[in-house]
C-alpha cells in the first residue's frame, strides 16, 4: 500500500530506504557525511501516521514531529472544531 520503496535523499544523493511499511515503522538510522545522525521512523500518532524524522536526536524543521508542526495543527483543529461549533449553534438557534 503505502510506504513502499521509500528512498531518503538529501542533495540530490541516496541515503537510503525502506522496502516495506513494516521495516519503514520499525524505525532505522542513516550515518550522514557530516558525521550525525539522521533517525526516520513511521509511529502511529493518534489515528494517523507519522513520520518521525530526528536528525541527532531533534526534529527536523517542518517535519510532523517539529514543535512547529505539532503547533499549526492543534491551531487548525481547534480553529476547525470551533468553526463547526458555531454552525452548529446557528443551526439550532434557527430551528427555534
């Protein structure tokens, strides 16, 4: 399904990959040039997937497990549920 033959690349060069889903949630390390770490895994956060990318133990800027990310998203959901709250209130306001 998803995730197969996954490749990472980073200017243009392989750095590796991932055959499968399943070897893609167990996770795996890739020794960079410049001598770090980057670390990518597929974990399960609530009721969709994410992909973990670390880059010596930090999240990579723009990657789901940022602070950043994590920010705009809760932002969106509760800016969406809000919005659905209040066309649910003028519906039932209408109603009466």
């Amino acid at each position: 399904m998803f995730w197969k033959n996954f490749k990472i690349n980073i200017g243009g060069e392989l750095v590796g990959g991932f055959e499968s889903q399943k070897e893609l949630r167990l996770g795996k390390d890739f020794k960079l040039i410049d001598g770090s770490t980057l670390s990518i895994k597929l974990a399960q956060n609530g009721i969709a997937p994410e992909l973990q990318i670390l880059k010596d133990g930090q999240a990579l800027e723009g990657s789901a497990t940022a602070p950043e990310t994590r920010l705009k998203t809760a932002y969106g959901i509760v800016l969406f549920l809000g919005g659905l709250n209040l066309v649910m209130a003028v519906i039932a306001y209408k109603k009466k």
